[in-house]
C-alpha cells in the first residue's frame, strides 16, 4: 500500500478508536483540521481524506464552517426477527416517539394496486392508512406507512396512534403478525421526506416494504423509510442443505 493511503487510515482508525471507547460522545466536536495536522504530522490533504472517509462510514457528520462532529451510533436490526418499532426501540434501550402525520379511511379502486394484491383485498375495499414519524431518543428515525384492513379493525382510528404500538393494537383484535415478507432497497430521500426525517435532500435512505401475516392471513402492508446514517441491518444465513438422488 502506498505510504499517503496507510496514513490517512492510520488517522481515520485512530479518531475511530477514540469514537467506539467513547473518548467522544455522540455529537461531540472534533478537533478542527489543523488541530489533526499538527497531532498526526499530516498533510491537509490527508487529514481531509481521513475525515471522509469516516463520514463515509457513518461514525461522524460535518456542518460547513463549523466542523465535524462524531454521528449517533448506527442501530443494528434483524431483518430475520419481527418487531415493532417500540419492541425493537425498548429492546436497545432507546425511548420510542411517533408523531401522526396522517390517519384516515381510503379506498383503493385500481384493480392493479399492489397494496389490495398483498393484503388480498377487493377493489373499492376500505382500508386503514396511517403515516407517522418514528423517534428513538428524539431523533427522526423512520418514516413508517401502515395499511390495515379495516374490517378486521373496527375502530383503529379512534386509538391512540402516537403513544400505542400498532402491532399491540392489531393483537387486541386477534391478528398481530406473527410472520412477514420484506424487501429491501437502497434509495436517496427526496426533499419532503428528507425534511421529516431532518436530513439533506438526497441523503441515503432503506425503503422497506413488508407485508405482514397473522396465522397465514395478509393484515398489514407497510412501506417504511430509514434513515441510512441511523440504520444497520442485519440477517443470519444458514446453508442450503439439497437432497441429492444417485
């Protein structure tokens, strides 16, 4: 490896170290870039590389003229376990939020709908759409959309859908999910979702779309936005074991 490379990741592994033995706390400052260039020995130039090469990696964001900062720590996630949002915030130690954006009745009349083609809905059926913020510890982290047939839900509406895990709502009506098909893909945040989620017009984003089973009965379809610079997620693999015939 060329001298110029090893260096610039000798510096960026060294504010990494300092970063995961919280010798610097989320949001806390870096030293500024002349600082670094007189710690490490370094070019400029280098140090510049080092830095964004860390942002890159999530562990530390920048603010112009300002300076870099260290990030949130990324929440890792199974994708091979089904949570709720305030399951999965709670299990990490992290205070669960949400803030309703919308909740109404809609009717779906396209034929070709892929959200009356997952939950196995008749065109014209009424179904439950609630669009809410998701916050762990205060930070816009998820841009969820729920669609629930309404009538396996009488009276969803009228919960409490800011303070209520949807998940505990749907097992009080006897359907809460006991298994789900996800798919994910990587995208860039538009500028009214990235203005929800208090990120730049273009920041990296999950999409997840799932549809939700309980007891083989599709009750849920969900498209959901996780901020890339807030989200790891995480599947376990097993070997696929085929029977082989002489």
């Amino acid at each position: 490896m060329h001298k110029n490379q090893s260096v610039y990741l000798d510096i960026a592994e060294s504010i990494r170290n300092d970063i995961e033995k919280r010798r610097l706390g989320a949001h806390a400052r870096l030293p500024s870039e002349p600082e670094l260039v007189r710690r490490f020995g370094a070019a400029r130039a280098t140090v510049r590389r080092a830095l964004a090469k860390l942002q890159n990696d999530g562990l530390i964001y920048s603010r112009r003229a300002v300076g870099s900062f260290v990030a949130e720590p990324r929440i890792d996630q199974d994708l091979d376990q089904l949570f709720s949002f305030t399951e999965f915030m709670v299990y990490h130690g992290i205070k669960p939020a949400s803030k309703v954006i919308t909740a109404e009745a809609q009717r779906i009349d396209s034929p070709d709908s892929p959200l009356l083609r997952s939950l196995a809905l008749r065109p014209r059926a009424k179904v439950w759409h609630v669009r809410r913020l998701r916050l762990g510890g205060k930070q816009p982290l998820v841009i969820a959309n729920t669609w629930l047939p309404a009538a396996r839900f009488p009276g969803f509406l009228a919960q409490d859908l800011e303070r209520r895990s949807i998940y505990d709502i749907m097992n009080e009506a006897g359907c809460k999910p006991t298994d789900a098909i996800q798919t994910m893909e990587a995208i860039t945040l538009a500028p009214q979702e990235a203005k929800l989620l208090d990120v730049a017009p273009g920041s990296s984003a999950f999409l997840i779309r799932r549809v939700a089973y309980s007891k083989g009965v599709p009750v849920e379809y969900a498209v959901d936005y996780y901020r890339g610079d807030r989200t790891k997620f995480r599947v376990r693999l097993g070997v696929l074991e085929r029977s082989h015939q002489d």
